[in-house]
C-alpha cells in the first residue's frame, strides 16, 4: 500500500484568502526588521571576533569534560569541536576551541588563555597547545560584509535565472517569496536569540535553493498548463498547478524535516543552531512558493500566448523556456 500524505485529485483554492495570507506575511516581514534593528543577532564567534585554541592530547576527547571544565571562567560564548584527520597518528587527539572576544577587549588576554590551558590540563597534565589565533573586530566585520553580499549576489542570481527560465513576472514571484524567507529566518533568530555565526549564513544560502527548487518546480507546471489551457482564468490554473504538485511538495518536505528534527533532538549543540536554521527555512520555504510567489505571479498576471513575444517585440525573458535544466 501507497503512503499518501496528500489525497489524490485536491482542489484545494489557495487564493481565496490570499489577502490575508499576503498581510500576514508582511507584517511578518516588518517585524523581523524591527526586531532585528532593536534586539539585533546573537552573532557568535565568526562575526564577534574571538581567538581559537588548538589543544593536542594523547586521551580520548570528551567534549562534555572539557566545556565543564571551562564553565566555571565564564567566557561566554564557546565552541569545542573534535578535528578529525586520517593522518594523525591513533594517540593523537586533537580539538579547536573557541571563544568569543571578552567585553572591552581587543582579543582573548594573555592572562584568560592561561587560565583556559590550566583548566584543561587540570584533565589532562599532558595536554599540550599548539597554536593561539585570535580573530578581531576587523576581520568579524568583513566576514559580516561577504555573508551579506553572499545571500545577496544568490538572489540576484535566482532573479537572473528565473527571468530567462520564464518571465520577468515570475521572477519577481519567487525573488519575493525567497526574501520574505531570509528576512524570516533573521527574524526568528532575532527574536529566540539563536547565535548566529556562518553556519546559519550556510543555513540560509541552503533555505534560498529549496525554497527555489519548491517554487520552480511549481512555476514549471504553471507554465504546461498555460499552454495546454489557453482561455482557462489564471487563477485557475495557478489553483491546478499547486494541486498537482502538491503531493510531491509535502512528501519532499515531510521527509527532510523527518530528518532534520532527528538531527535537531539527536545531533548535539555543535549544529543544533544550523538544523534549526534548516526546519524553519522548510516551512516558511514551502509555505512561500504557495502563498507568495504564486500569489504575486497572479496579481502581475503572465501573457497566454508563450508564442510570441510581449507587444509583438522584442525577447520576453524566455529564449530559454525550453530549456529543462
């Protein structure tokens, strides 16, 4: 027996409460951006600026040990991550720990990092420190600059893409649909406080192709039965296209939370923050490509006759229509 998530043969109208839906997601919108100039990002160490110890021991890693180890110095912000490498020899256990820059501090002082090495070797006498790097306000503040340029320069690029792939109506659909899940997936972290350091701008980079994917694979319908209904209302089959892809809209996005809540629950602290960044760019990635893109796309409308070129002349944008790529 077939696992179905979705009955066959929906009709479902998407756009009966689409002005609601289109509210609600921007006063979303417009609360993240207040929240995010008010309360701003818990930024962690990538855009903080801190200073990253190697330790080398000859005793397995325990992690647990050495983040209880280190709590009593209140440092705030660290990470500890094991550093695997097939050339190290068995006896050679190898960790990177950071910690975030102290409040009215240049850099981690001399006097800290010595109390962080004598706390460690308190577990282990032979433990030995290879090499201190601190990264500074200058060098977080560009890292900043290039996440930000980033998440900006895969937009433009998902706009470009679009725009030949269809027409510049949607593109314009599924460019709002993937801000309105950036500026969520801030807005979020802003609001819960989450550390947000360049796994979640890995995160969101992520979020912007499967919201992308979700909502191509959409357009893409919308366009077969453009052409195979003519006089059909566009309402009309933008409703009959998200129906019949509905089924392999919720099962892709069933199975990837299926996976990510299991890492979320069963993954550790490390990549909670980033698997977090994950399950909400799912649902707001799925909820967008329905209520937002597609809900945009009817109110620019989109020509019937994909024959001929808009007015009569000139390239509309689609010389690469059939292209399946």
């Amino acid at each position: 027996m077939r696992l179905k998530l979705v009955p066959a043969n929906t009709k479902f109208d998407y756009f009966r409460l689409s002005l609601f839906t289109l509210g609600a997601s921007g006063l979303a919108m417009v609360l993240a951006i207040v929240m995010f100039f008010i309360v701003g990002l818990n930024y962690g160490i990538d855009f903080r600026g801190g200073t990253t110890i190697r330790t080398e021991s000859t005793q397995t890693v325990d992690v647990g040990a050495y983040r209880d180890a280190l709590a009593p110095l209140s440092l705030g912000d660290v990470s500890i991550t094991e550093v695997f490498d097939p050339n190290f020899p068995d006896d050679k256990n190898v960790t990177q720990i950071r910690i975030e820059q102290q409040e009215g501090d240049e850099a981690v002082t001399s006097d800290t990092i010595g109390a962080v090495k004598a706390a460690l070797q308190a577990l282990d006498s032979n433990m030995s420190f290879p090499s201190v790097e601190s990264v500074g306000p200058k060098v977080s503040g560009e890292l900043i600059q290039t996440a930000v340029l980033a998440v900006f320069l895969a937009i433009g690029a998902v706009l470009f893409y679009i725009w030949l792939r269809f027409e510049w109506q949607f593109s314009v659909g599924a460019v709002a649909a993937l801000v309105h899940d950036v500026v969520l997936t801030i807005g979020i972290f802003s609001v819960l406080q989450i550390k947000f350091d360049l796994a979640i701008i890995a995160a969101i980079l992520t979020i912007v192709g499967y919201s992308l994917n979700d909502t191509v694979v959409v357009f893409d319908r919308v366009r077969e039965n453009l052409r195979k209904f003519k006089t059909t209302d566009l309402k009309d089959v933008l409703n009959m296209s998200i129906n019949e892809t509905l089924s392999r809209t919720v099962m892709t996005s069933v199975t990837t939370l299926i996976a990510l809540i299991s890492l979320f629950i069963l993954g550790g602290d490390v990549i909670r923050g980033f698997v977090f960044a994950m399950i909400w760019g799912v649902v707001v990635g799925t909820y967008s490509s329905v209520f937002v893109a597609s809900a945009i796309l009817l109110r620019l409308g989109v020509k019937r006759d994909w024959t001929k070129s808009d007015n009569g002349g000139g390239a509309a944008g689609t010389q690469y229509a059939n292209i399946d790529a």
